[in-house]
C-alpha cells in the first residue's frame, strides 16, 4: 500500500496552522515530543462531538492526512458512552514552531503568543475553558474563564488581551474551589460585550456550544465585584453536594503561592530592640 502524499505547507500557510494550533492550546490542547515529531493532542466530552469534528477540519485544511477523531469511553464507563470523550491525536513537523513559542520550559504562555491570536483563539478559549452562569435567586446573569492551568501573572496576561480586543474588562481572582486556580469573572455587560466580539465565530454560533455563548435575558446588570462578593458567598466546596470528588480530580493547577499582602518590613530599630 502505497504511503500519502507528504504535505509541503508555504510560508503563509505554515504561520496560519501554527496560529490555529497555538489558539486550540490555550484551552484543552496540548503539544508534545514524540518520537521525533511533534503531536498534537485535543480531548472534548461527548456532548461536543460536532466541535471536535469542526477542529478536525480546520487541520485538514492544512493536513489533509489527519485522521478524524475517535470517542473512546472511560475507564469504568457503564457501558452507555456517556462519561467518554472525543479523542484527536495528529503529528507534524509544522507544528514546531508552536511547540517552542509553549513550551520553552514546561508549559508557558508569553505576550509574543498572544499577540499572535485573535477573535478565532478567544471563541476557542471560551468554548474549551468559558462558561455562562445564571446565579439562582439574584436574577443576573456573569462569566467565567477558568484558568487553572495558567499562573496568575499568565491569567492577568490573558485578561489584558482579552479587553484589548474586545472591551470586554475582568476581574482576575481564585477560583471558587482552589486558592492556586486563577479565574476571570466578567459582568453581565462585559459578558454581553464579548459574545458579541466573537459572534462571527463557528463556535459562538454552534448548536453543541450555545450554552457556553447565549446570554440570557435577565434583570438588572450587576458588576463583576457584585457577582465574586456572590461567589464567595456561598457554601465551601466541602459542603457542597458530590464534594468528595475534589480530592480525586486532576485540575493540573501548578504549584504556586496563594496570593497575599506583601510582607510586614521591620524597622532596623525594633530588630535591634529584638536583639
């Protein structure tokens, strides 16, 4: 059997897939080195399968060879599919560029990647890592963007962007179960403000993702510091129903410092006093 065609990219068209790979890898995607080659991987629950074929063929635009994703059920599934996910694994020497620009050391995302992307990556990033919250009783309607596998320095950095080109302004604070897990809140204008920035999206505009990109029509707009004070209200995650999930599941939060007042300096004077 003879072997596919080897796909030669131009320039332009070299720069175009390492932009679209880089804004997949800011949500679920990850690129590593395997055998020599660099691969591409991208994971979506079942609900998302039409998303996941969508980004199968944005690569084949590129890589007309990549096979399609496959659904591959968990471990300790029941047997009806639905705690499974959708699979896409794809390796090519193209995606290099990207791969340096994220991983220099580890994982890390740095102003030169972020200015590569645009309108596509942000609908990206929503769908993968974004969410659209109707707080029961208090009638608002906010966002959020969990950063968990960022720092807070990168998360500030991702905040800056986003209202760069969208006007859409966040608040960067901990996630509502983890201190180390950097999340953006958005008020329902701002909210409001960003739907419409990625509205020509194909993300924005799929059936699988509405939830994630339709915004309610609810009462009174409230600020992002009305909606964290509303956050931070409620129950600890322990008291929560289905709490002890927590210890088992892998959120990948790096190893950071919870974020605090600056330290108390003391006055050469009370050190020597001390002495």
């Amino acid at each position: 059997m003879a072997a596919p065609p080897r796909t030669v990219l131009n320039p332009s068209e070299s720069a175009a897939l390492t932009r679209l790979v880089l804004a997949y890898c800011l949500g679920r995607g990850s690129i590593c080195l395997c055998s020599r080659s660099y691969a591409l991987q991208l994971h979506q629950p079942r609900a998302n399968m039409d998303y996941t074929h969508y980004q199968w063929r944005r690569l084949r635009q590129f890589l007309p060879n990549t096979k399609a994703p496959r659904y591959v059920p968990v471990k300790g599934d029941t047997g009806d599919g639905r705690a499974g996910q959708w699979r896409l694994r794809v390796s090519s020497k193209y995606f290099e560029t990207a791969f340096h620009l994220l991983y220099p050391d580890g994982f890390q995302l740095r102003p030169p990647v972020l200015e590569l992307l645009g309108a596509e990556a942000i609908a990206s990033l929503w769908a993968d890592r974004g969410r659209i919250l109707v707080t029961r009783g208090r009638n608002f309607a906010t966002g959020r963007l969990n950063l968990s596998r960022l720092t807070f320095e990168e998360a500030e950095l991702v905040a800056e962007w986003i209202s760069r080109l969208t006007g859409s302004g966040s608040t960067l604070h901990h996630g509502p179960r983890s201190f180390e897990a950097p999340m953006l809140y958005f008020d329902a204008e701002s909210t409001a403000n960003l739907m419409r920035a990625v509205s020509d999206t194909w993300m924005a505009q799929a059936g699988c993702l509405q939830r994630k990109f339709q915004v309610p029509l609810l009462g009174r707009p409230i600020s992002a510091s009305e909606a964290l004070a509303a956050e931070l209200a409620m129950p600890p995650p322990t008291a929560r129903r289905g709490a002890g999930l927590l210890k088992t599941r892998n959120r990948r939060v790096p190893a950071l410092p919870r974020p605090n007042d600056p330290p108390v300096l003391r006055s050469p004077a009370a050190e020597s006093a001390s002495a």
